[in-house]
C-alpha cells in the first residue's frame, strides 16, 4: 500500500464520508459553527482595552487576524482530535487502512470537511472584519491565503498527533487544552506579540502557531519586515517537519487497550 500518493476520487469519497458524520453530530457541528463567532467577540472586546496604534482600524484588523486564527484552532485542530479518536475507537480507521485507501489519504479524506468549513469562516470573517470592524483589505492576500493554508497544514497534522494521546472523545477536551491556551496567549490571538516583553516575545516567537499568525497577520496589514517573514516561514516549516514525524511515529490507527 502507497502512504505517501493522494487519489482524488477516494480522497473525496472519504471527505464525504466524514461530512456526513459531521452533519449528523450536531453539538459537533454547533461547537464548530458558533464558538468561533463567540470567541471572536471575546477577542474584540478584549483588544478594546488595549491601547494600539492607529486606533479603531488596528483593534479591526487584530480582531479579524485573530479571528482567523482562533477559527483554525476550534474549527480544524480540537474538532478533528474529536474525529480521529471518534473514528478510532469505532474502528473506521482499522477498517480503511485494509482496503485500497493509504494512510496520507485516510487522514487527509477525515481532516477534508473541517477544513473547508475553516476555509468558508475565514473567507466570511474576512469579508465581516472588512466591512463591519473597519479593518480594511488585505494588503497582501497571497501572504495571507499562504498563512491560512500553512495553519490548515499543520493544525490537521497536530490534530492526528494528538489523538495518538486522546483515550476517548470525552477526554479531547483536555488534550486539546494546552495548544489551545498557549497559542491563544503566547502566539498574539488575543495580546499581540508587540505587547509582550522582548524576552517573552523572542520565546513566544517559536511556539507552534506564532510563525503561520505572523504570515497572517503580515498578509493583511502589509506591516511585516523581510526578517520576520523568513523567521517565521522557517518556525512554520520546523513545526510541520515535526508533525509529520510525530504522525508517523505515535499516531494510533487501533482502539487504546
């Protein structure tokens, strides 16, 4: 069996699949439909207490880049770690891996509908931010679009790593937790990375999620150097190369014993 070849129609048949199991688990389907919109107004009113350059179109623009990125958090990384132990324990997993399917495409067919629903959010909160929170456009929508796919990327991958440690989906909760938090204050969703001490950015610098929301952040207000974009292109990169192999490694395709 090829793990490393993506055949399009099993990918879509899987990602059909998947959409179906989704549709179906409505308090899955509601988690990842409103908690984004509900973390986003936490996020504007949060920033409102911070004193930004440039004012009402600076708290916009951070309230939508954030946006993004807690949208990729809730939407691909805990709604798939859900997924995959779901989808575990039930035994799908084991019982595609013995068919026709390889493994890159199993995974890739179960993270399809999460990601395209993340992808349909982005685009609205984009399209919200630009004319509802005065945020402006793009300045850079290649950078932009290249941030929100690398962060698809490897939040899925992440997604897989953590299940390996997720004993059941009542438990994804708190696996998912400690991502979820240290992205949330330490990769500038809700302070940004300007804020924060020297020391404390520099660190804050190399965690998982900060490189894509620099790419992201720099894609929409055009405001990002040529030495931060590489650092954080590298960041993204040694973060993916990471995943992989940890995917590789620990990901459980059997039920925990």
């Amino acid at each position: 069996m090829n793990t490393l070849t993506l055949n399009p129609g099993r990918l879509f048949a899987l990602g059909r699949s998947e959409l179906t199991l989704l549709v179906r688990n409505r308090a899955t389907l509601s988690v990842a439909l409103m908690m984004p919109l509900v973390m986003v107004f936490i996020l504007r009113n949060s920033l409102g207490g911070i004193d930004l350059p440039d004012g009402t179109s600076a708290i916009g623009a951070a309230t939508v880049t954030g946006g993004i990125g807690m949208v990729l958090l809730l939407v691909v990384y805990m709604s798939l770690v859900s997924a995959y132990v779901a989808r575990r324990e039930e035994l799908v997993l084991k019982r595609l891996r013995t068919g026709e399917a390889g493994d890159l495409e199993i995974l890739a067919g179960g993270a399809l509908p999460a990601a395209v629903l993340a992808l349909v959010q982005v685009t609205v909160l984009a399209v919200a931010g630009a004319v509802a929170l005065d945020a402006g456009t793009p300045d850079n929508p290649l950078l932009l679009v290249a941030g929100v796919l690398a962060a698809v990327l490897m939040l899925a991958g992440m997604s897989a790593v953590t299940s390996s440690f997720t004993r059941n989906v009542e438990s994804a909760g708190i696996t998912t937790l400690p991502l979820f938090l240290i992205s949330s204050l330490g990769s500038g969703l809700f302070v940004p990375m300007d804020n924060m001490p020297g020391k404390l950015a520099s660190v804050c610098e190399l965690l998982p999620l900060s490189g894509v929301m620099t790419l992201i952040r720099s894609g929409w207000t055009g405001t990002g150097e040529g030495r931060d974009l590489v650092t954080a292109a590298v960041v993204t990169l040694a973060w993916m190369m990471i995943t992989v192999f940890a995917v590789q490694r620990w990901f459980r395709w059997e039920p925990r014993r």
